[in-house]
C-alpha cells in the first residue's frame, strides 16, 4: 500500500515540475485587450445620445513582453446596415484618441477623423515595445442619419509587430440607433417660398419642386391645400378654370393627378409613397386662351403642402405672385384672299367678300374697332364704284357681346370709321364684316380693289 502511494506521489511530482517548466512558452508575446467604458462587449449609441451629441469610449490595453516595436490599426469592416437592409454609405462614424491617455509611443487620430472599410492607424508603440494603453472616442455624425432603425457595424482592431509576424485581432459591434426624422424640401421656382408666373413672353417657368428622404417605411402623404385663392387688388380671383397644374417626377410613389389639371380649391391628396425619399415637381399655367379672361395686372395667393407621415406633419406654404400681361389686340382672317373683287360684268350676280376680326384684350376697358377705307373701290382704269354697289354689314357671332356699327348693308364711306363697339366691360369679341359689290348696267368688266385698314382703339 505504502508502494502505490509513492510511486502516485512521484508521478504528481514530475508532472507539477513539467507543467511548471512549460508553462511561460504558453503566452502570448503581445496580446490586445478591448474595453467599452459603458461596460460590454460592444459599442452603442442609443437615439438620445445622437440628438445630444454623447461621445463613447473604448480603452485599448496592449501587454507585451517581446520587446518587439507594434503598431495597432482600426477597421470598419462591415458597413452600418439597419433591419430593413439600408446601408449608410457615408462616414458616419468619426474616432479620435484621447490626448495624453497614452504613456509611450505615438497616438495618431489627434481629431475626430471619419472611419471607412480602410485600415486606420491608431498608435505605434516605442522602439522597446512596452506595454501600453490609450482611449479612444467615437461619436455619429448625425447628417448622415437619413433614415431611422438600428444600424449595425463592425469595428476590427488589429495588433503587430512593425517588423512583421504574427497579428492579432479582435471585432467589436458597434450600433446606432437612428430616430431620423423624415427630411423634407420644398423649393419654388422663384424663391424658396415663391413662385412667379408671368404670362409675357420669355418668361421663366413657374414651379415648386417637393422632395423627402429619411422615411422610415411608413406612408408619406402630401397633400395640396390653397389657403388663399390668387386674387388681385381690387379683389378680383381667378376662375377655377384659368390656372393649371402640371404634376411631374415621382418615380418611388404614385401620383394623385398624372396629367394637367385645374388649381384644385380644396385641400387634395397629390402622392403618397412607402419609399425611403423621392421628388416631384408641380408646374403651374396659365393657357394662353384663358388670358384674354383675366384682368390684366397682379394676382397673389398661398398654397400649403403637407407631408404626412404616421407620426409627424411637416406644413410649407408657397407664395404664388401671378402677373397678367396686358392683351389689347386684334387679329384678322381673310377666307377668301384680300378684298378684291374680280371678273366683274354687267348681270353677274353681286360678290361678298368676308374678314374675320378677332379682338383679344384683357384691359376691362370700353373698345372700338375702326375701319379706314384711303379710296373707293376702283378698277385699273380708275372707274370708281358708285357708293350705292359697295356697301358693308357686320355679323357679331353666338356667345360675344358688343354691338355692330351696321347689322344691315350700307354704304362703304371713304375715310375712318367706328364697324363695332365693345360691352361697357371692353370683352374680347369675335364678329365678321361683309362687303358686297352689286354689278350695274354701265360698270365697266374687269377686276376692283381697294385699300382698307383696322384699328383698334379704347373708348
């Protein structure tokens, strides 16, 4: 028995001397230890410590016994992706080293500098390689949080030895949580809060361009809402029939209104979207054809946008400044060529000649139109119509107002006079003059012509 114990004794012996001798070789010439200062294993940013600007800390421990000159590196190694698969592509994390929390060596990173998926230089220790340790500090970049969730990334540090060899490295998790707001921007063509439309020529478009980025997967509404219709000094507005609008872009939502419409008076839905961000622009005219329907002058309204998301409202009103070109003009059509009447004899049926006027104004003043005949009718040979066989009526045509100088013929008289006269309201009107030539017995055959000229003047 005593036997057994002894030879059990000698084997724990020359074990315990053996493990004791090769124990040393087990450890590590150089060894990198991590720390969050938060405690844990990892580094996070909660959404109060990004509003606030709170900064964490990691210490950085190196042991050594080599005395072998190191070096230590950073690396984010995996972007920062949240749970919907939104990577953040930019720098939005920034690290810098604490100064003087160093004891040897050289800390780089003496201001907050952006990391990327290259290897940064943290430290390089002394030519001894002693055993070191220093802080460093991470803070978000919150410009670059454009969308809310939990973003995950990951840090690498590295650990080896200037001269080469074998390194050592340890990943740390570092997460953000985003709380982004959904960013809006609203932009008219003129200002930021202003859009011009001017009906003169070469004027510039009119417009409001809309945008929205950060949305964290719920629904965005915009809505259209005309808080003040546009209206001028003496407190005349717009029909609703007389401004468009004109819906353009959005190609990560969908559009109320696809094509040209009227300025709606009530407040609309124009595009919703479950998109992260988008734009769209809305254009506003005025088609020439309403213009005459305006008064001349300035018109001025306010239109809001809202975007809605499920838990924020964001209003933008835009100033609208409409300025109506005066119109005071007269157009001309001559369906059967100029008045000249050909072919003439003694018992050819008597021949009409017609001229289309066209009177387009937007002035609201009384008008008339004036006709000047320089000569009587007269043929190559000088022989002039008697005034009794070239006479002159005026048609006002359905839907216009005025009054015709003559609605029956009467003689065409040489000089200037008033064919037709506007409403008291001077409304635009389109009315048509006749001028007939009756052959006589004794007209000489052949071709007659004249000269006439219109004018349009305000009464």
């Amino acid at each position: 028995m005593l036997k057994i114990n002894l030879k059990h004794f000698l084997f724990l012996a020359v074990f315990g001397i053996f493990f004791q001798f090769h124990a040393p070789t087990a450890q590590a010439a150089l060894e990198l230890n991590i720390t969050p200062v938060d405690g844990g294993n990892t580094i996070r940013f909660n959404r109060g410590d990004i509003n606030s600007g709170v900064t964490k800390e990691v210490r950085v421990r190196i042991t050594t016994n080599d005395n072998t000159q190191y070096q230590v590196y950073q690396q984010l190694v995996s972007s920062f992706v949240n749970e919907r698969g939104i990577t953040i592509d930019r720098p939005v994390l920034l690290a810098s080293i604490v100064p003087g929390s160093n004891g040897s060596g050289t800390p780089y990173l003496s201001s907050y500098e952006p990391m990327g998926r290259g290897e940064q230089l943290l430290y390089t220790s002394s030519p001894q390689g002693m055993s070191e340790a220093f802080t460093i500090v991470y803070k978000v970049d919150p410009k670059y949080l454009s969308d809310s969730g939990s973003f995950r990334g990951l840090i690498q540090f590295s650990l080896r030895p200037v001269t080469g060899g074998q390194r050592e490295t340890i990943q740390t998790n570092v997460f953000i949580e985003s709380n982004a707001d959904l960013q809006v921007k609203v932009a008219g063509s003129t200002a930021v809060n202003l859009v011009r439309l001017d009906t003169s020529m070469n004027a510039i478009p009119a417009y409001v361009n809309l945008s929205f980025s950060g949305n964290s997967g719920g629904n965005v509404k915009v809505y259209q809402e005309v808080l003040t219709y546009p209206i001028n000094d003496l407190n005349f507005e717009l029909d609703s029939d007389i401004l468009k609008t004109t819906f353009e872009g959005a190609v990560n939502g969908d559009l109320s209104y696809p094509s040209t419409i009227d300025l709606p008076r009530n407040r609309v839905l124009i595009y919703k979207s479950t998109q992260q961000s988008d734009s769209f622009s809305i254009r506003f005219l005025i088609p020439p054809d309403n213009l005459v329907k305006l008064m001349a002058g300035g018109y001025r309204g306010v239109i809001r946008f809202s975007f809605e998301t499920d838990h924020d409202v964001k209003n933008f009103d835009i100033n609208l400044d409409i300025k109506i070109a005066p119109i005071f003009e007269i157009k001309l059509d001559f369906p059967q060529g100029p008045i000249n009447f050909t072919g003439i004899f003694p018992g050819k049926d008597p021949q009409i000649k017609e001229v289309d006027v066209q009177v387009r104004t937007n002035l609201h003043r009384p008008y008339v139109v004036n006709q000047k005949v320089s000569d009587l009718l007269v043929n190559d040979k000088g022989q002039i119509i008697p005034e009794k066989f070239f006479v002159v009526k005026e048609v006002l045509l359905s839907g216009n107002s005025g009054r015709p100088a003559s609605e029956e013929y009467v003689p065409v008289k040489q000089g200037e006079e008033g064919i037709f006269y506007s409403d008291k309201n001077g409304s635009p009107a389109t009315f048509k003059v006749l001028y007939r030539l009756s052959p006589f017995e004794g007209i000489n055959p052949g071709d007659y012509k004249t000269a006439i000229l219109y004018s349009l003047g305000e009464l």
